[in-house]
C-alpha cells in the first residue's frame, strides 16, 4: 500500500515536472491551479491534482489498455510508434476532467501539447521510478 502511494505521489510530481517543461517550450499542457497563497488552498490544489492523476492512471489502465490491444497490428508496422499517439489521447481526455491539469488550445496545438507531455510525464515517472526499487528484491538472510 505505502509502494502505491509513493508511486501515486511520483506519478503527481512528474505531471507537475511535465506541465513546468511544457510551459517552457510554450506548449498547452499546464497545472490547474490558481495564484492563491493560503495554506488551505493550496492543499485543495495539491488534492484535486491527486485526484487528477488517479483519474489519468485509471483511464490509462482501462481505456489504455483496451485501445492499445485493438490497435497492435498498427503497432507491429509503427514499431510501437502508434502507442504513443495512445498515450497522448488518454492524458488529452484526462484533461478534460480538469482535475489539476488542463490542455489549452485545440485541435493539432492540443493534441501536440498532449503528445509532448505525455512523454515527458512517461520519461520523468521512469526516472523517478528507479528510486523506489522491486517488491522482488527482498533479502533474505537465511
């Protein structure tokens, strides 16, 4: 339980990674949050940010899955390619619950927002993955 949520927090700090780079690179990928600084407020924020990513891996566990099973044979003759427009849809349509990230701008200018966070989140999360280690490796001092 304690592994979930590190990787639910982690997962949280990379869409807030991705939205800081995307911004950089004037891209329409950004955090939902306002410029309210009291303390109650915020943590609403960093709340419904949670609640964002939740939304965003229960759409990419379900959803993504089931489209990136029926699209194998593009997949075969894209090389994988095609999992990455994948992935962009999902995190476009998890920004459309507006659930601490957003995507401004539609069409080609959403869409290439979209794509370019979503491998920027999948980059961060997998280095910010290789600090908490396997379940499996567990020493055993028999």
């Amino acid at each position: 339980m304690r592994k979930l949520l590190l990787r639910w927090i982690l997962l949280a700090i990379s869409v807030a990674a991705a939205s800081m780079i995307s911004q950089a690179l004037g891209l329409g990928f950004k955090l939902n949050l306002s410029l309210d600084h009291s303390l109650s407020h915020n943590s609403g924020q960093f709340l419904t940010l949670l609640v964002g990513v939740a939304a965003l891996a229960f759409l990419n566990a379900t959803v993504g899955r089931i489209i990136k099973f029926l699209t194998v044979p593009i997949s075969c003759l894209t090389l994988g390619l095609s999992t990455l427009v994948v992935n962009a849809l999902i995190l476009w349509a998890a920004a459309e619950l507006q659930l601490g990230f957003i995507i401004t701008g539609s069409g080609f200018n959403g869409f290439l927002a979209a794509f370019v966070a979503s491998i920027l989140i999948a980059f961060i999360n997998g280095i910010l993955g290789t600090f908490l280690g396997d379940d499996d490796k567990k020493s055993d001092n028999n």
